[in-house]
C-alpha cells in the first residue's frame, strides 16, 4: 500500500496519520487583507497535500476568485454581494474568539492532506488572548506573518476602499470614526491646505487607508507579546514582496510552515509562479516602487501617510524589517 494511503483516525474522526503514525501539521498565516494574501491561499491550496482556506469567512483557498464582485455588479445582483458581506461580517465577530483546533479538526476530516491551515483568517493581534490554543499537544502548529510595504499596501487598500464605501455601509461608518478618532483636527487642516472635501470617495478612501495602519501596529506588538511569551511556533515574518517573486522564498515558506510535513518540488513551484493573477484593489496605473509610488503621490497623500505611520509608531518596525522608508517625512511636521 503506498504511504499516502495508509491514513488513521483519530478521536474526533480526522484522518490525521501518514504511514508513520505522524498527525498532519497545522498552521497560520497572518497577514492584512491587501497583502497578495488571496494569492498565497489559492496557491498552497494547489498543493495535492495541503488544504486551506482564506480570509475571515475562512473560504476554501481553492476558489479561482471568491471576491471579484465585478460580474455581480454587472448583473447588478446586489443581494449576493450583500450576503457575502453579511457573511465576511460574521467572520469578524468568530475570529477574535475561534480556536484552531475548531477550524482544522473538521478540515482533517475532510481529506488526507498533510498540512492544514489559514492563511488572513486570524489576526496576528487577537493570538496572544489565545496563546493556549497556540501548542496544541497532539498538532504541530506553525505560525507564520505576512507582511508588505506600508506605502503599497495603504496604496491598495485606498483603491479597495473607493468601491467597498460604496456597499458596505457597516466597514465605511467603521474606517470613519477611526479617521475621527485618529486625528480628526489634522485631517481637517491637511484638507483646509490642499483644499480637499475630506467626505469625498477618493480622500475618504485614502485617509481610511492611512488609518488602518493601526491595526498594523498592533499586530508588531502581538508578535512582541508572542515572543514574550516563548511560544515556540511562531516562526517569523515573511515579506509579500519575496514571497511572491521568489520561488525559493516560496519553498522556505512551505517548509517553515510544515517543518517538513509535505515537500515543494520544482514542478508544484513551476505552476505556483505561473500564476501571475493578484487582487487588484487599485486600478490606478501607478509605479509599484515604494518609493516611485510615494513621489506620485499628491501632496495631500503624502501628509495623511506619514502623519499615520508616525503616529502609530510603525517606521522603526517596518525599517526593522528591511522596507525604506526614507522617502517619509516626518509625521509630527502634519499632526
């Protein structure tokens, strides 16, 4: 009998062993949302031997493009893209509070894959409130954090929220009192010096992009905390920016994550990087340079970034992960 097929079940009726009795490893992708993380999902996901889903409604990763609602607006079928946002809604509530184990149990019942897991469907923030369901006794569960340039991923996120303000009431009341909350007077005064109407879809967006950059900062003090802690999954951070350029880097993912539970050969590589299809959450035709994209920024934009990276204490963090951020003024100049 191949080793593939030699399968055990365990108390909660998973397939979890290989020839070797070894259970299937679980892990954890964090990451932001704007972080190529659909990307990552859909690719590991190829893998014969791995099975994952994807972002806080934890989708199968195997979907071609569950969040293209181009098609739907088209046929202005406006109840299904309002049904999937209830459904991304009741993610948010579940992921602060569900464990691992409850996600990855019923998905070992579900097929023989070797390794499991998530990848943007827990937040590096909320894993220090559950840091005990981080060991399980009988899983090997890696943690891995994803990351990107902030310049890009405000960049991104502004595009995304310009259409997302538009239909999901809940998330635009949300990014506006946290615009409020953030720095509502500087806001106001970098719109009085551009002459800007701060409620308009492309500065809204923008701003709402900024802000967001909070959450960010929380996430490097998760890490901290975790670190702290001695928590001896957490296997580091991985740059957006390699991951999905470099197939090596690709290779040392997978193997950080299982901690050899399957293999990377170069043919499952191969169709990995053949897939050049991202999430486009900014149709704007931009340079993709960090730094090029900074300077193509207009003025206003520019304050509103770096008055947010600063006040959120995120240069020395990103820096520390080899991004540039020279191009950035100083924030305290715009607050």
């Amino acid at each position: 009998m191949p080793p593939d097929a030699m399968t055990a079940t365990d108390a909660a009726g998973s397939k979890v062993s290989d020839a070797c009795g070894a259970p299937a490893a679980w892990f954890i992708v964090t990451s932001h949302g704007w972080s190529a993380s659909h990307w990552l999902a859909h690719n590991l996901s190829r893998h014969p031997r791995v099975a994952c889903v994807h972002s806080s409604a934890a989708l199968p990763g195997d979907r071609d493009e569950p969040y293209d609602v181009s098609e739907l607006l088209a046929r202005k079928d406006f109840a299904t893209i309002f049904a999937m946002l209830a459904q991304f809604r009741a993610g948010y509530g579940a992921r602060g509070v569900m464990r691992p184990a409850d996600l990855y149990r019923p998905m070992e019942a579900q097929g023989d894959a070797r390794l499991i897991g998530s990848v943007h469907t827990f937040r590096l923030r909320d894993l220090p409130g559950m840091v005990s369901d981080l060991s399980p006794p009988d899983r090997n569960l890696r943690i891995v954090n994803l990351i990107r340039h902030p310049v890009n991923l405000v960049n991104s996120g502004a595009g995304q929220f310009e259409l997302t303000f538009r239909l999901d009431l809940n998330e635009l009341q949300w990014i506006t009192r946290r615009i409020v909350e953030t720095g509502l007077e500087t806001f106001e005064r970098i719109a009085a010096r551009h002459q800007l109407f701060p409620g308009d879809p492309e500065v809204l967006s923008f701003f709402g992009a900024c802000v967001t950059l909070k959450g960010l900062a929380a996430d490097f003090a998760a890490r901290d905390a975790l670190l702290g802690q001695g928590l001896a999954g957490y296997a580091g951070s991985l740059r957006q920016e390699d991951v999905t350029r470099e197939p090596a880097v690709f290779r040392d993912l997978v193997h950080r994550l299982g901690d050899g539970a399957v293999g990377c050969p170069s043919a499952y590589l191969d169709l990995v990087f053949a897939d050049t299809r991202r999430n486009v959450h900014n149709a704007r035709r931009r340079p993709t340079d960090p730094s090029a994209l900074f300077a193509d920024w207009a003025p206003w934009q520019r304050e509103a970034f770096a008055f947010c990276l600063d006040t959120f204490g995120l240069r020395a963090p990103y820096e520390a992960e080899g991004y540039d951020l020279s191009m950035v003024p100083p924030g305290q100049s715009f607050a």
